[in-house]
C-alpha cells in the first residue's frame, strides 16, 4: 500500500497531488478551483516568457519542459511548484484532460512519477475519496 494511502483523505473541495521525484516525495492538498489560476501563476515561474510556456500545453516539447522544470523546483524543496508543476504536466500532456480535467476532481488523489529519461509519466487518478 503506497505511503499517502495512510494520510487522511483530502476534502471534498480539495484534490491531492502526490509527485515522487529523484526518490523524494511531494505532496499537497491544493483547493481545486483556485487550480486554473495557480497553473496559469506556475507558467510565469517557469520561465522567462509565460507566452511561450503556454504555447506548449498540449505539446511533447512541454512535457519535456515541465518535467525539467519540475527537476529543478525538487532540488531547491519548493514543494508546492513541484506538486503544480507535475498537475501542469497531467492537465498539459498531449493525451492529458486538458483544463476540462480540472473540474469535479474534488476528493481525489493524483499520484505521479516521472520516468527515468523525463520524457513520460506514470499516473494513477481517480482514486475517489472514500466516505
């Protein structure tokens, strides 16, 4: 049974995101309709130009970009940017739900790990939360 299993469930109003990076674990609970707003933040954090990081949603090159990104905020313990950083990652993948995946995600547990070449995830979501 993975580790966040024994955490209490998130709340209704509210989804858990579980990365595991370079063999550290980040988690946060992150209130899901302020969700759109903190990706559209995370893509003027992660780089120079947030045009240009928006153009990649939906792209192999953003995945790659993210996914590097995500690297970078786990080796200075930003865990929050992390956590952000791999939910841009499934919402943004080419075969990713897109900003429609952020809706009716409440109670739910998304936990993902970046495969060694940092090009592919895996993800498991939709884990409902138990009543």
């Amino acid at each position: 049974m993975p580790w966040y299993q024994y955490l209490p469930p998130p709340a209704h109003d509210h989804c858990r995101v579980v990365s595991r990076i370079n063999g550290r674990n980040f988690w946060e609970d992150l209130l899901v309709e302020s969700l759109p707003d903190e990706l559209l933040r995370l893509e003027t954090l992660a780089g120079p130009n947030p045009t240009a990081v928006a153009t990649l949603r939906g792209t192999r090159d953003g995945l790659k970009f993210m996914t590097r990104t995500a690297h970078e905020f786990a080796r200075e313990c930003r865990v929050y940017e992390v956590v952000l950083a791999s939910l841009w990652v499934w919402v943004h993948a080419p075969d990713g739900p897109g900003w429609d995946g952020l809706t009716d995600i409440g109670g739910w547990v998304i936990n993902m790990e970046p495969d060694t070449r940092g090009i592919a995830w895996r993800v498991r979501t939709g884990m409902p939360r138990e009543e």
